[in-house]
C-alpha cells in the first residue's frame, strides 16, 4: 500500500509543477522508466474520459464507453504522435534515442491529457500543451529554441492538414492550424531582426551585392512585420471559425 501512495503522491506532484511551472520543471526532468510514463498516460486518460462522461452527463448528453476507450485511444495517439516528433528531431540532428524520448515526453504530457476531457477547456489546455511539447523538444532532445520551435511548427501544420483530410474539416484541424499561424506570426515580429538578416544574407548570395544595401535590409524588416500581423490576425479567424462551429459564439 505504501507503494500506491509512493507512486500516485509523485504523480501528482509532478504533474502540479508541471502544469505551473512547467520551464523550471522540464529543464531538470530526471530520466525513467517508459512503463512508468506508459501507466502516467492510461491513468492520464481515465481521468480524461472519467471528465467527460461527467461533464455530458451534467449537460444531459448520454456517452457510452468514453471511459474504456479513451486510455486505449490516448496510448496509442501518444505513441504516434511521439515517434512522429522523434523524427522530425532526428532531421533537426537530435542524439536522443527513441525510448529515452517517449519516456520523457509521455510523463511531460500526461497532465495535459488528464484536462483535455473537458469540454470547450480543452482547446485553451492544447495550446498549453503546445508550449509544453516545445520545451520537451528543447529540453529532452537537446535542440536549440530555433530547432525546437521549427519541430512543434511542423508537427502542428502536419496533423492540421491530416485532420482536414481524414476528419472532412474536423475543429480541432482548423483549431490547429490557428495555433500554428498564430505563432508563425509571432514569431516575425520577435525574431524579424535576425530573420531579415537571414533572408538577405540569402539574397545576397544569390543576387550580388547590391541587395546589400540599407533599404533592401528596412524593406525586408517591414514586410516580416506586416507578414506577422497578418499571420497573427488569420490564427484569430481560424480560432473564430472553430468557436462558431462548436457553438459556442451563435
């Protein structure tokens, strides 16, 4: 019995620091066993399908089997969705072996699971768990910021457009999409110094010399800016759009 209370007070522990003070914890995120973070994950998804069976119930919808088939479903999303990540990590060169990722990554992710059977709430809680898998990138797979948000942007606009092709317009793949603009175009905006310097060092190289000049520099700053703002204003559409698909805005 000492053992369950051993094991249940760590887990929700860790999953409290976590869910507030996620950057601290991650960064010192101590290696361990892949069954541990497997049965991190189905306790993740009980509690999860548990939620949303609640939750209908009060809102006088009849689910059945959500309970049963959700820790099943979650298991094996997350092992897709982590070897999918590890290799876009590989193409960004990481050295972390697969298993030590899951691992990781899987414990990382299990509070975020836990919340996601909550009706409408779930959309706040995945980009939440966005932030959380681009300090997982960064930290368990030891890749730069720059890598690190590269991986989540791919991993994001990849099962965007798979949702919309296998689910006919599904919300959550529009959802996603939002998300993954939003950043994009954040992005321009915070890092447009470095990224003009980028683009016309590129320039440079390809057309001579003369697109050295200042001006070409503050025209490539500008439009980074404005390509930001845009982006930024159509992850709101997109958020729009799914908010009056589900009905919550009439």
């Amino acid at each position: 019995m000492t053992k369950n209370k051993d094991f249940f007070t760590e887990m929700i522990l860790e999953w409290k620091d976590i869910l507030i003070k996620p950057n601290q914890t991650l960064s010192k995120f101590q290696d361990r066993r892949l069954a541990k973070s497997v049965l991190y994950i189905l306790i993740a998804g009980f509690i999860a399908g548990i939620l949303y069976k609640i939750i209908n119930a009060i809102m006088g919808k009849k689910v059945v089997g959500v309970i049963i088939i959700t820790p099943v479903l979650v298991i094996l999303l997350m092992f897709i969705v982590g070897f999918f990540v590890w290799i876009l990590g590989k193409l960004f060169r990481t050295e972390t072996s697969l298993s030590k990722w899951l691992s990781l990554f899987f414990a990382a992710s299990a509070p975020i699971v836990a919340f996601t059977g909550i009706p409408y709430v779930m959309y706040v809680v995945q980009i939440y768990g966005v932030y959380v898998q681009y300090l997982s990138v960064k930290y368990f797979m030891k890749l730069s910021i720059a890598r690190s948000i590269f991986v989540s942007v791919l991993y994001l606009l990849t099962i965007s457009v798979a949702s919309i092709i296998f689910y006919m317009g599904f919300p959550i793949g529009y959802f996603l999409i939002g998300v993954a603009i939003f950043i994009i175009g954040i992005l321009f905006i915070i890092k447009n110094k470095k990224i003009s310097s980028s683009w016309q060092k590129k320039l440079v190289r390809v057309f001579g010399k003369s697109f050295e000049s200042k001006w070409v520099y503050v025209y490539i700053r500008i439009s980074f800016y404005v390509g930001g703002i845009i982006f930024i204003i159509l992850g709101f559409f997109f958020w729009f759009g799914v908010l009056v698909t589900e009905g919550i805005i009439k």
